[in-house]
C-alpha cells in the first residue's frame, strides 16, 4: 500500500505539493517539533489504483494516514527535504477527501436512531450553524524530555513526540503525568518547539428543524430537536 500511495501522490500532483511545503519548512528559521501536511486525497481514483487503499482510507483514515506518513518519511530522508528532522514521529499527516461516495452509510444523521457511529471513519454532515465561537490556538504537536538529567532522554532527541489526532482532547496532547519508558522520571514539555494551530467551535442543528419551523406537524406526535458542537480545526 505504501507503494500505491507513493505513486498517487505522483500522478494527483500531491507530491509536488508535498516537496514545496517541505522547501517551507526547511527555509524556516522557526524549529518544529511536528511537521504537518495536509493531503488532499480522490478517494475514487484511489480505489481505481487500488481497491485496498482506498477502502482503508474511507474506513480507517487514522491508520491509513500512517501509510502516507511513513512514504513522506522515506521521501524526507532520501531527497532531503528538510534538514531538521529526525524521526518519523515528527510528521503528522492529514488526509483530506475530495468527496466521500454517495451512500447513506456515509451520511452522519443524528436525527436517525439507533446512533452506530463508533468507527473513526470519514462521515458527511449538514446541518445549520447557529452559533460560532471566537478563533482560540489548540497544541497540534508537542516535544517533551526527561527530567532525569543522566537520562538519554533529556535533551538532543525527538524521542517524545505528542501529535494532536482527530477527536482526541487538549489533554491527550499536553499534560503533565507523562513519565519517561526508559527511567520512568517525569516528562516535561520543551515549550520552544510548541506548534500551535486554530480551532473553532461552531454550534449546528439538523437541517429538518426548518420543518418545525413551518408551523405544521409532519404527522409525527412528537419529536425533539437538538443542537450538536463541531469542532473546526
């Protein structure tokens, strides 16, 4: 898989895309901890190429982001694109579809019960915005050390790295409970190599409230409508 998705970013022009945002990064003077990139990913022409990936994709995004993840590792390291990096831990992808098929399992309704969204996969949703909130910086990655100073971990390596994945909270990113594998010491956050990014969130409401809206019942005795949050990253 990793081999197709090296040549879809070829053919999509996403891996030209890929080393520009990379010549950024390596002309910065800022220093990363995490290096994002954003992919913008055709599932259907994926699938064409190959029927795996693209079904991993669309069904395991989380997990098939690690597929890109470890080909733009390699490419990194052999074109050296960017100087600064160390590990592969370092690069956080996110996989943007073009679209998603236009199948009702694809659609996320939450006027439709029973609710069985427990898988993390890609999902449509419309609705009204009724309400957004101010634009506030969130921790899209962090590096950390150990605090034991004979620790091979304290300082020089990109050992720890936490990278913020969607539907995770602030505090799976940064806190203060994390303790070294090797010595077990308290991890602490070398703040320098913060990356910060924005986040808003946004209060919506199912499409169909417009019906109750209208003044008449739609032969329905009862029925309730209620808002759900969005958080736009």
């Amino acid at each position: 898989m990793r081999e197709i998705a090296l040549v879809y970013l070829d053919r999509s022009g996403g891996l030209q895309k890929f080393v520009h945002d990379c010549k950024k990064y390596n002309d910065s003077k800022q220093s990363y901890a995490v290096y994002r990139f954003v992919i913008s990913i055709n599932p259907s022409d994926i699938a064409e190429l190959d029927a795996t990936l693209g079904n991993y994709i669309l069904h395991n995004p989380i997990q098939a982001a690690q597929i890109f993840q470890t080909v733009c590792f390699i490419a990194i390291k052999t074109l050296s694109l960017i100087e600064q990096l160390q590990t592969e831990a370092q690069i956080s992808i996110l996989l943007k579809p073009t679209h998603l098929p236009p199948l009702p399992s694809y659609v996320l309704s939450l006027s439709a019960f029973p609710f069985n969204y427990t898988s993390q996969r890609f999902y449509m949703s419309e609705g009204i915005a009724i309400a957004m909130g101010t634009v506030t910086k969130y921790t899209q990655g962090a590096r950390f050390l150990c605090t034991e100073e004979t620790c091979p971990f304290s300082e020089g390596r990109f050992r720890y790295i936490r990278v913020h994945l969607p539907g995770a909270t602030e505090s799976a990113t940064v806190r203060n409970d994390f303790v070294c594998s090797l010595c077990s010491s308290p991890l602490q956050e070398d703040i320098k190599f913060r990356v910060l990014g924005d986040k808003q969130i946004v209060e919506m409401i199912d499409a169909k409230v417009l019906n109750a809206l209208k003044g008449y019942s739609n032969d329905k005795s009862h029925f309730r409508i209620q808002t759900f949050t969005v958080f736009l990253r």
